[in-house]
C-alpha cells in the first residue's frame, strides 16, 4: 500500500471502503433500509474482481473494508472475496446476521478476517422473530457467535435499538460482558423503512446514553463518523451510532460504498451521484479504477451540515 490518499472537498480523507457483495438475504427484518439500495441489483463481481479492486484502491489510500449486503455470508464464496481482499488491507471486517455463522465460521477465520460485526437485536426468541423475520434461528445465532470466538475472531454485537427491544438492552450487555464483547448502538433512521415500522418502533435512545454516561469509567470518540465509545468496568466498549440528521457524523465520515453491481457511492443516504467501475473491473483497467474512486471522492458532501449550511450527500 502506498501513502497516496483520497481527500474530498470538505478535506476528508478516504481510507475505507464499505462493500455490498450482494442484496439477497435470508431474513426480513422490519427496519431493513438494504443499504441505501431502492433495488435488487444482481452481483456484478467475483472474488477475483474484488481482488483488483483492492489491489488498485491499496495503491490510492483505501486501507480497510467492511462486507455487507443483504447477508454476505449466503454468497458461497465469500471467504474467497475475504482472502483476496485481505493482502491489500490492514483490516476486513464483515456484518452478519449471523444465521449462518456456524458452518463458515472456521472458513472465515482461515480466510483471514479480522472481525465480525453480528446483528443481535434480541434475545427473546419472540422479538427476535418479530424483528428479524428469523424463525427459530436465535439460538443457532449465539451458537454461530460462540463458533467465530472459538476460531478466534473478534466480534463485534449491533443492537439496533427500537421500542420492541429498547428494554433488553442491558441484558444484551450482559451477554457481551459474558463473552467480552464489544456492542454497537444502533439509532433507528427513517430511510428506506417503511413509515408504519418506524413511526411504530422509532424511540429516543437518550435513557440508554444516560445509563452508558453512569456506568462507564472512560469515554472517548472515535475518529470514524465522531463515535462516542463508553468503556465499562467489565471491560468491553459500547458504542453509540447517531447517524441520522448528525452533522458531526458525516464531518468525521471517511468512507465510500460499493454496490452489489459495481457503482461507488459517496453515502448511504443517496442514490446519485454514483459512478461505475464495472468495466474498468472487467478490463482490468486499473487508470480507469483509480479515476473512477478520485471521481466519487471528489462529488462527496456531508448529508448532514450545521443548521444554515446546505448538504446533500
């Protein structure tokens, strides 16, 4: 990797890449927003062609990649694109849903990935059915969980924090206490849910910070989208993600999205605008890649802007 960096125009440097290596999933969960995707694109790539693109974006400052979909772990050869991608990253992390966890575990973890992200937004079999649209899949979840540790990845729980599951939070830090696990908490946001969902599970997550603000013995931000992380005294590190109408998210955001078919993406909140890297993929044009990842860098605005001051994304 080369010290080369994409910076935008709001003097952001680009170093990660949040990849989307397929829209299909296997579960229906009530607040799915499918990543910003108003469509089912088909999978543009293979595990070779994600192998190029790290390859060539290693050369311009792209440093880490988080996989996600849709459920990354239904493409079969998903712990191909890890180890591919892998030699040109200092980090590869993946979010899950978890349901199929434990048969690709192992396979991950020889592959190469550094950490797991695991949606675990309940942990009664009810609300988590509610939720997820998962029948019966809870506890081969936590099993698939126990599965990654053994193999020793880091994991990571997201807790998506709604009016269903708002009371269950503390028994799903005991959970990550009991595992050593880290938790991100998640705010629910308006997009791409339906009205009905959010209007009926939308709840402020302010008794949760305050309860964070009590028990922890430190607190930091991270640099990435200016996160608050609370230390508690067991160890592990909460960590609250406020991404909608937060302009100090979106100032501190150094990261651009790639769709399942093969568009670059300034942000989650938008459609447009977008640029292709199909062909330049397929050709192995790797000028034509470079420009296309400057070209996106240089269209990247803060969704969010301090009241005054107009964004769009």
């Amino acid at each position: 990797m080369t010290t080369n960096i994409l910076i935008d125009p709001y003097g952001r440097t680009i170093d990660n890449l949040r990849v989307l290596v397929t829209s299909k999933c296997n579960y229906k969960c009530i607040f799915c927003h499918g990543e910003g995707l108003f469509y089912a694109p088909l999978d543009a790539f293979n595990a070779d062609d994600y192998e190029f693109i790290a390859k060539t974006a290693s050369k311009i400052g792209i440093k880490y990649y988080k996989l996600t979909g849709g459920e990354p772990l239904v493409r079969e050869d998903i712990s191909s694109i890890v180890e591919n991608i892998k030699p040109y990253a200092l980090e590869v992390s993946l979010v899950t849903n978890g349901s199929l966890l434990l048969e690709k575990a192992k396979e991950l973890a020889e592959a190469g990935l550094d950490r797991l992200n695991v949606s675990l937004h309940s942990l009664s079999e009810k609300t988590y059915e509610y939720i997820t649209g998962g029948s019966k899949l809870l506890n081969k979840v936590i099993l698939g969980i126990d599965e990654a540790i053994k193999y020793g990845l880091k994991v990571k729980l997201n807790f998506l924090v709604m009016k269903s599951n708002i009371s269950e939070f503390k028994k799903i830090v005991e959970f990550a206490e009991s595992r050593g696990l880290n938790i991100n908490v998640i705010a629910l946001i308006p997009l791409g849910v339906p009205r009905s969902v959010y209007e009926a599970e939308h709840v402020s997550i302010d008794s949760i910070t305050r309860h964070l603000e009590e028990r922890s013995i430190h607190k930091y931000y991270r640099e990435l989208q200016h996160r608050p992380v609370y230390v508690l005294e067991s160890g592990i590190k909460v960590e609250v993600v406020i991404g909608y109408e937060n302009y100090l998210f979106c100032g501190k955001c150094s990261r651009i999205r790639l769709t399942p078919d093969g568009y670059l993406k300034p942000c989650l909140y938008v459609e447009e605008p977008r640029v292709s890297i199909v062909d330049s993929v397929k050709k192995r044009d790797e000028e034509k890649l470079i420009n296309a990842f400057k070209e996106i860098t240089k269209l990247r605005k803060p969704y969010f802007m301090p009241r005054g001051v107009i964004g769009n994304g």
